[in-house]
C-alpha cells in the first residue's frame, strides 16, 4: 500500500511537418584588378621624379548570389504531474511540465564568384542539407527532455509528500 501516487499525464505530442526556408543574398566586393599607365596630353606614359612610369590600380566588383537553406523541425510534449494521495484518495496539486526539441540546419549553395563571399558564408556553402529526423526519433528526444521536467516538478513540490 502507498500513501501518495504520482501520474504524469501527458496532453499532447506534437510534431511540426519538415519545413525548410530558402534565402537569397548577394554578396559583392571591390577587388583589384591590374593596373593602367597614367598617360600626359600626348600619349605618352608619364614618369615619377624617379624615372618610373606612374601607374593606377584599377578595380572591379565581383559579386556571388548565395541561397540559404534553413532546414527546421520540432517537437513538442505537455503535460501535467499530479500528486494524489491514497487514503483517502485526493488530488493534491497538479503540476505542468513540458518539453521541446528542435532540429536545425542551415546549408547554402552559390552562385557567381565565391571571391567573393566573406568566410561565414564561405562556410554555409561547404555544408550539405542533410536528412531530417523522422517523427519517432524527435519524439524519443524529446522524451529525454520530458524526463528532467518531470524530474524538477517532483523536486520542486517534494513538500506536498511527506
């Protein structure tokens, strides 16, 4: 025979569909690219005080549009922890408790020249889409999760057991 009971009744488990949300961003940079001879009236390449022809850099824009795949997915538990007592047969307190967990991934590809791209986004592009969790193994995760909030309920209301 016990004196107190403790049910954990959960109220949903939800998993939301695979989504995955593209973005595009353009990325440009000024690069140098050659040079020119500075030219006087007639033609003719000019000279600095030392006898070198003078020269100018020239520049160009390069520029790399970059499609952002942000993969997403979760799942989410609720529920309640009720206390009872056995004798005589009363609920004592009702506790909420839920948990979550999300799957995240972010890839890119690239379009132009990758020169371009600052180093985060160079990385994005390294990385591939990967395979999403399927539906059990979120919810196997999540369950995990579950078990330190039925854990801290417990814990939190240890006075109401005596």
């Amino acid at each position: 025979k016990y004196d107190y009971y403790i049910d954990i009744v959960l109220q949903a488990i939800s998993v939301s569909p695979d989504l995955v949300k593209d973005k595009d961003i353009i990325e440009k940079k000024t690069i140098e690219n050659g040079f020119e001879y500075v030219l006087d009236a007639r033609g003719n390449v000019m000279k600095d005080t030392a006898g070198n022809d003078i020269k100018v850099k020239k520049y160009k824009e390069i520029q790399c549009t970059v499609i952002e795949s942000q993969q997403f997915k979760e799942c989410n538990i609720t529920g309640e922890v009720e206390f009872l007592a056995a004798n005589p047969q009363a609920l004592l307190k009702k506790q909420p408790i839920a948990a979550a967990t999300r799957f995240e991934h972010i890839s890119a590809r690239a379009i132009g020249d990758l020169n371009a791209l600052s180093p985060e986004k160079r990385k994005l592009v390294d990385l591939e889409p990967i395979p999403f969790p399927d539906d059990i193994h979120m919810i196997i995760d999540c369950t995990q999760a579950l078990k330190n909030s039925i854990h801290e309920a417990i814990n939190y209301n240890r006075s109401i057991i005596r």
